[in-house]
C-alpha cells in the first residue's frame, strides 16, 4: 500500500456522496492532460459499468459521482482496482526503467 500511499491521499466521500480520489499535489499536472482525462472516464466508466454517473477533475482531484444507493460498494471497488491499478502500473514503469 505504500505505492499507493506515494501517489494517493485518500479516498473518501465528499458530503453529496460522491467518490473523491485525492491525489499527491505533484500528480496534478497529470490531471489536466486530456489523453489522461479520457483514460481515467473510461476506466471508471469500465469499473462502475452501470453505477458510473460522472467524473470531474478539480485540482488534484477526481470526483466520482455513482448511483444513488451504489456508494458504499463502489467506494470499496474503487479503492480496490485502484490499488490494483497503481500496483500494475508501477510495476511497468519500473519495468522500462530497468530495460533502459
């Protein structure tokens, strides 16, 4: 989890029960490139599948709007996939750092 930690702050609900995936500020300029906006809409979209209603970035910030009644369980599939997520992509990135 302390991959996971270096990248994220928390995952939590904000008060209207949406999903806010708090990234380390030093992420955030990643946050405003649309290749990465469209890959992270298409990843909660395949996550949530039926339960996704929207994504908004702020900042460093993804906000996560699900179904009403969905939250619990998709706050647990959230945290969930993305520890598995961060877990694979780090490990490709250390991948092609050892290739290099």
């Amino acid at each position: 989890m302390d991959t996971v930690n270096q990248i994220v702050k928390e995952v939590k609900f904000d008060e209207e029960k949406r999903i806010l995936v708090s990234l380390q500020n030093q992420f955030e300029v990643y946050l405003q490139d649309q290749k990465i906006l469209s890959m992270l809409k298409e990843s909660a979209q395949s996550i949530l599948q039926k339960d996704f209603v929207q994504l908004e970035i702020v900042k460093n910030i993804c906000r996560i709007t699900v179904a009403t009644g969905s939250e619990e369980k998709n706050l647990e599939l959230v945290k969930t996939e993305l520890v598995k997520g961060l877990q694979m992509a780090m490990a490709f990135l250390s991948h092609m750092h050892n290739q290099k």
